[in-house]
C-alpha cells in the first residue's frame, strides 16, 4: 500500500522560476505537484478527494498567502499548510504558524529538510483522510438499515440486552437476534461491540432523539 496514498503536493507562488524549482523539487521525491501561480488558481484546481499538502508563498497579489489559509481555515479544508518566505516576511511567518500553518521555511532553504516536513504532512493528511472515508463508509451503510433495524440499533449501542430491546419495541427476541444479525451484516460489523465502538467514533445521533 502506498502510504502516500493518491496525494498530491500544491505549490502556490507567484514566482514562475520558485513554482519550477519546488515542482522539480516534488516530483524528484516521487510526490504528484501541482503549481499554481495564486491563490484564485490554487481556489480553482483544489480536490477535495484527494489528500496532500500545501507549499504557500505569503506575499502574493490579489490574496495573499495569510488570506488563503485564513479562507482554508473558514471553509473547514483539512489541508496541511507549510509556508515558503522570503527574509523580509519571518514575521508574517510567525502569524501564519500562530493560525495553523504546520511549517515555515525561508529561502533559500534546505531541499531535504522540505522533502521531510512535506513527507510528514502528507502522513498527517492520508490519517485524517482515511479516517473522514471510514466514518463516511459507515454512516452510508447505517442509512440501509431499515426503520426497525435503526430503532433497534439505538438500544443495542446503548448497551441494551435483546431481552430488553424485545419488551420494548413488543417483539419476540428471536425477531430480536434476527435484526441483530441484518444491522451487523449490513453495517459489516464484527459484533455488538464493535458497533458501539464504531457509532461513537462516528458520533452517530439516535433516530429517538
């Protein structure tokens, strides 16, 4: 399995021969880049399905850097964020690290110790990724439940026994073990357990409440 999974590395620049050397950079470390030349362009080409990390240059016309992670930020984009700064901007480095930037690295800087600080942050990226997918697996196989099942479901996660799940809906426990079987075959479920673990790693709401 990669461990990089199908990511892909953007970098935002405004500086045509940066945008190259970073690509150049990217690719030699056998990572997918994508460059944009600014923050509208890196807007437009942006793929939510896709995990990775961002390069950002902090002095950039229209947007600058601070205001795209700003932007990031507020629109909930889970995106790592390293910064690339010129001398002059440390400052505005320090601020955007203060607002969740992961990194900052001033030009010029150590190709490996990039390479590195990249790599890390895709690992951080695929986690979350693969967690979000896992939850979102989850929740879609809980929507096939029927409205019995579902109901029956919600005492199951509470710890209820299938005595108890039959006196209160006015089943028979048999009917009971054989909801039980359908939730835990359709939600692909080991056991009771699992699927209490599962609902509240997935924060799922009772269809009661």
């Amino acid at each position: 399995r990669n461990m990089y999974f199908d990511s892909i590395v953007y970098i935002v620049d405004d500086n045509e021969g940066v945008r190259h050397s970073l690509t150049l950079l990217v690719e030699s470390a056998g990572l997918a880049a994508l460059a944009c030349e600014s923050a509208q362009d890196f807007l437009d080409h942006y793929d939510p399905a896709r995990p990775g990390c961002l390069l950002l240059d902090i002095r950039m016309p229209q947007m600058s850097g601070l205001e795209l992670q700003a932007r990031l930020v507020e629109d909930g984009v889970q995106l790592p964020v390293i910064i690339i700064t010129g001398h002059a901007d440390v400052l505005l480095a320090v601020r955007a690290m203060k607002a969740g930037a992961r990194d900052f690295f001033e030009k010029p800087f150590n190709d490996q110790l990039l390479l590195d600080s990249i790599a890390s942050a895709i690992e951080l990226n695929v986690e979350v990724f693969l967690e979000q997918r896992e939850i979102s697996d989850f929740l879609a196989r809980v929507e096939k439940l029927s409205t019995r099942e579902r109901e029956v479901m919600d005492l199951l996660v509470q710890g209820k026994v299938t005595k108890e799940v039959a006196a209160t809906w006015g089943i028979s426990s048999k009917t009971v073990d054989a909801h039980r079987g359908n939730i835990l075959g359709k939600t692909q479920m080991r056991s009771v357990y699992q699927l209490i673990m599962k609902t509240l790693k997935c924060k799922i709401d009772s269809v009661s409440t």
